[in-house]
C-alpha cells in the first residue's frame, strides 16, 4: 500500500534541538574556527536533508490510482474536519496537504541558503566572529523551521492518517457489493472467499468494509462490502461518504446489488431498486441485480437468483460476476 512506507515526520521543535545538539557534538571535536564551520555545515545539512525527506517520501499525487487519490482527500478532509482549529481553512484535503508540502520544501531551500551564507562569511573572518555569524545562522534557520511548525504538523497527521488504511489493490480485478442492510451481502461475502478476509477500519465508514479475495483461472480477484456508504440513500451520505463512493467508482470493475425480494431485510423492495438506479448512475462498472433469499421470494426481476442461507446458486452468482468483470491478465511480451 503505497502509504504503509510513509517514515515519522518531525515536529520543528524536534528537528531544531536535533540539528543543533549534533552540531554541537561536532564543534566539540574541533577548535577555533573550524569547529564553527562543523557546527554550521552539520546543522545545516541535518535540517535541509530532513526537511527534504519529509517531501520526497510521499508519492506523487499526480500519477496515484484515481481511487488512491480520492480516498485519502475523504480521509483528509474528514481528519480536519475533526480539529476545530482547522475549520476556517481555505484548502482542505489534498490540497492542504501539497501546500503543506511545499511549504517544507521552501524551508529546506532556505536553510540551504542561509547555510551557504554563512559559509562565506565564516572564510574570511576570526574565530571569534565566525562564532557570532554562526549564531546568526542558527537563530535564522530556527526562525524558518518555526514557519513550517504547522505545515510539519500537518504532514504528520496525514501520514498517521493514511498509513493503516487496508490495503486494497487497484491494479487487481474488483467486485463491489451494495445493498440496504440485512439483505445478505456479508453473507455472500463470507461465503465465496477465504477465511482470511480483512474488516477494514475506513475512517469514513459507520462499520469496516469487508474485503476479501477469491481465485477464478489463477486471477485473484478482491471483493468488497460496504456497509455504511452503498447501503442507505445518497441524501443520507454526508461530503466525506460521497466521496468514498466516488474512490470506489474508481476501483470497481462490476458491483452486485443484492436486494431481498422477502422485504425479510425490512426496507421495502421499491425503495431497495431506487438504491440501486442510483449506484447504476453513479458506478460506470456494470451493475448486477441479485436477488437473495430467493427461497422465500422471487418477486422482482433480477439478473440472478440465489440464496446464502441455503447454499443456492452462490457460485453461479460468482461465476456471472467473473464472466461480468472479464478480466484480461496483463501478459509479458515476448
């Protein structure tokens, strides 16, 4: 997961005293003016290299999976949405993020520049002056970390933000599963992939997405609930859940709308199609109707009939998605 890798990301505070405590180890081991040479060339080199590592760490937005992209600016968004000092921002999200970033990237130039300043100076003059000058330099490269403090804190909260999100693969075929709650779809879920499957703690979500994988001619293939985000209206989805939707329209290569023909799920079969005509206009994915619990009722018309509870035709409804999905293996050229 292209987030997972993402190091700690210094507070200023934390990177000043750092800086300047091995500076300080290195004039020791010097005299006169070199050792404010040292003192200088460590210190400067400690907080530009850190600076810069802090932004060449993090992926480039612009050639991330569009389903990537768009899940961490909902993860963001909704991580300052938390913190009442961030409400009155004029970016949010990604866009708070890259500005954030290259704030940090000017600081890192900056301290460069001040570095090579000080440099100079400290050629052509006493030891006791480069003292002076060397000193200068530090108050000026502290005052440009301390203009980066929040920039920094804000990078950080996005790394901690987006390094446990699961992992889901979009270079892999993907079936999503939607439907109101308590027609099935964990159920099917649970039943058509290995005892392994993955709740993932989406930030977004009321409860985990399920996800889970299965294998169909050596293609794995990811498949995914959804509770809390395809399971209700779209009127009831605040800014931050549609916006899942949208990473999720990304991602699938077919959806299965479950709908229980029973009503047995308590909502009532129309309401149940309405939701799944908008998921036909909001996914560009092929829709499936399936309908669940067919034992009871087969009272709507649907493109497969199955029910979980009694093991009826779950594979057949697994081979329609795959043959649905057709996915073609990216093949080596010869």
């Amino acid at each position: 997961m292209i987030f997972e890798g993402l190091p700690t990301t210094p507070r200023s505070e934390e990177l000043v005293d750092k800086a300047f405590s091995r500076a300080a180890r290195s004039g020791r081991a010097k005299s006169g003016l070199e050792a404010q040479q040292s003192m200088l060339q460590t210190a400067g080199n400690i907080l530009s290299d850190n600076l810069e590592n802090v932004v060449t760490e993090w992926p480039d937005f612009g050639v991330v999976d569009p389903f990537y992209r768009e899940l961490a600016d909902a993860v963001l968004r909704r991580e300052m949405d938390s913190r009442t000092g961030d409400d009155g921002a004029e970016q949010v999200g990604l866009d708070a993020l890259r500005a954030s970033l290259s704030e940090v990237t000017w600081a890192s130039r900056q301290v460069e520049e001040i570095q090579r300043e000080y440099n100079a100076k400290l050629r052509k003059t006493d030891p006791e002056t480069a003292r002076k000058h060397r000193k200068q330099a530090f108050a000026r490269m502290a005052d440009v970390v301390e203009e980066v403090a929040e920039d920094l804190r804000r990078v950080g909260d996005a790394r901690n933000a987006l390094r446990d999100l699961p992992d889901i693969r979009p270079d892999e075929p993907t079936i999503v599963v939607a439907g109101y709650p308590n027609v099935g779809k964990s159920s099917f879920v649970n039943a058509i992939t290995r005892a392994d499957n993955e709740i993932a703690r989406y930030p977004f979500t009321t409860r985990g997405i399920q996800i889970g994988h299965f294998e169909r001619g050596h293609i794995r293939y990811q498949i995914i609930d959804t509770p809390g985000l395809l399971d209700r209206p779209e009127a009831e989805r605040n800014d931050i859940e549609g916006q899942a939707v949208s990473a999720l329209a990304h991602l699938a290569d077919a959806v299965l709308f479950v709908v229980d023909a029973s009503e047995a799920c308590g909502y009532p079969l129309d309401a149940q199609l309405a939701l799944r005509d908008a998921v036909v206009d909001r996914f560009d994915a092929p829709v499936l109707t399936i309908c669940n619990k067919s034992d009871r009722s087969r009272n709507v018309e649907a493109d497969a009939y199955m029910s979980v509870s009694e093991g009826e035709n779950v594979d057949a409804v697994l081979d329609l998605a795959v043959e649905t999905v057709d996915w073609e293996p990216d093949l080596p050229s010869r």
